[in-house]
C-alpha cells in the first residue's frame, strides 16, 4: 500500500484521473479515495491546507493503512534567483520556519525540542529532480521578512504542509517522498497572482512526474 497526502482537490485532480477502480470516501472528515495505480494499491488523502491538518491527514493513513511510504505531492512559493515557477523538485527534507523559540532558547529557528534537529529528512531516492530543502509554516508567505527566514534556514522552497507530514513520517517511521511544483517566486510579482496563474498548468503535467517518480521508488 502506497498512502499519497495532496493538500488540495485542483493539485490531485489529474492524477486522481490515473487511479483505476477507485472508490471515494471519508477518513476523519477528510476526502478518501481507494484504488490501484501502477498495479500497487493506493490511498490518496485530501488534507487541505495548513500544517495541522497535513499532520492529521498523514497521521490518519498511517493508522488505517500501514503503507509502505507516503508520497506527498504539491505547489510550493519560491526563492527568487533559486528556482523557477511551473519546474518540479525532489524535497530531500523539510522544517518548520514558524517554529521559534529563540525568546526563550538560543536555538536555531525550526529547531523542534523533541527531536534535536531542525530538518526532517525525506527517501534518499534516486531522480533526475533537482533535490532541494523545504520549509512550512501557518501562512501563505508572501514578505521580505519571511524570506530572510527561509533563506538563513538554507532552503529553496516553501509551503503550508511539507514540513508536519516530514515530521509525523519520521516519527512513524514511514519513507516519504516529497515534490514540488513552484507555483509563485517572490520578488517576481504578486505571489497570489503567480499562484492562479501557474496552478493548472502545474496540475495538469504532476501525473507524468508522478509516475516516474514512482516507478523508481518501486524499481
């Protein structure tokens, strides 16, 4: 079994076009769907966004199904100078940068106490994406302070989930396998508009990467 997070409906919409005899349902109010894709039974979850919910949904799978590995799946911001909008990256692990406790502790931002790190790390897996570092936080990012942050932290991208569903797998002990498609680069233009703009186009081409993807994780 092979458990897929995607946070939204429009991000799985065609690859949910490649699942045969699938079946719809719900999973602690999130939507479920059951079926086989590339003759390996699938759960495919839809977590909507935000890092809690991510986390549950993650978590949610894992009990239910025990998969293998969960392959997560999305559109993240940008660095500018750093990535391009509409290109797809291997995530090879993730943080949280809203995670800060230097008030308190002369820790680095995104360092989690109950862990000792700061980045969780994803399947070192073999593929020809460009392998990158990914933070999250509770915000769509979208200041020059923020990216401060995530530049400091060493990474490229950034999102609302990656980082919770890195988390729960390490703590559940499940490989994950993390991309992302860039839908906005700050500093280019408004990153809302560059996000509408790019959504469908990145939509429509995640099945092929998915699938090669896959296919050597399974190889």
């Amino acid at each position: 079994m092979i458990g897929f997070v995607i946070a939204l409906p429009s991000e799985a919409k065609s690859f949910l076009e490649k699942i045969e005899n699938a079946e719809k349902s719900t999973l602690l109010n999130k939507t479920l769907y059951t079926g086989k894709y590339l003759k390996e039974d699938v759960a495919i979850i839809i977590s909507n966004i935000g890092k809690v919910s991510a986390a549950l949904s993650t978590q949610a799978l894992i009990d239910r199904f025990s998969p293998e590995v969960i392959f997560n799946f999305g559109t993240a911001g940008g660095v500018d100078g750093q990535c391009k909008t509409r290109e797809f990256y291997y995530v090879e692990s993730s943080a949280q940068y809203d995670l800060d406790l230097t008030a308190i502790d002369p820790v680095e931002i995104g360092y989690n106490q109950g862990y000792d790190r700061v980045f969780f790390d994803s399947l070192d897996l073999r593929t020809d994406l460009k392998k990158v570092k990914l933070v999250s936080s509770d915000r769509f990012t979208s200041t020059k302070e923020q990216i401060e942050i995530i530049k400091n932290m060493g990474a490229t991208l950034y999102d609302m989930e990656g980082g919770a569903i890195s988390q729960t797998c390490f703590s559940n002990g499940v490989p994950l396998i993390m991309i992302r498609a860039v839908s906005d680069v700050y500093g280019s233009r408004c990153n809302a508009e560059q996000f509408r703009e790019n959504l469908s186009a990145i939509e429509k081409a995640f099945p092929t990467v998915i699938e090669k993807t896959l296919k050597t994780y399974l190889k």
